[in-house]
C-alpha cells in the first residue's frame, strides 16, 4: 500500500508542526508558528497588492 503523501495546499500550523517534528527541529510548535506568522502576514500583503492593482 502506498504512503500517503504529505503535501498540503496551504499550511496549516498542525500541518506544520508535522513536517517540523519529521524534519527533526529542537522545538516544532515554534517554529511551526512562526512560519505561519509569516505566510499569514504575507498572505496579507498580496491581497493588499493584488486589491490596488485591480483598483477596486
């Protein structure tokens, strides 16, 4: 039976967690909340960007 695989379309912070338990990090819920700090606050921007360039 094949391993299902682990690719998401978006992270999610328990996703996260995963793949930074997995890859072997010292403390994973932190990192992994960082990371999403920083795809959310970039998440953010694009919309901004994307909103004025369309200017509606």
């Amino acid at each position: 039976m094949r391993r299902k695989s682990t690719k998401i379309a978006t992270p999610t912070l328990g996703a996260m967690t995963v793949i930074f338990r997995q890859r072997g990090f010292k403390r994973p819920k932190g990192c992994a909340g960082i990371y999403m700090k920083g795809f959310n606050d970039a998440k953010e921007k694009y919309k901004k960007k994307a909103k004025t360039i369309d200017g509606s």
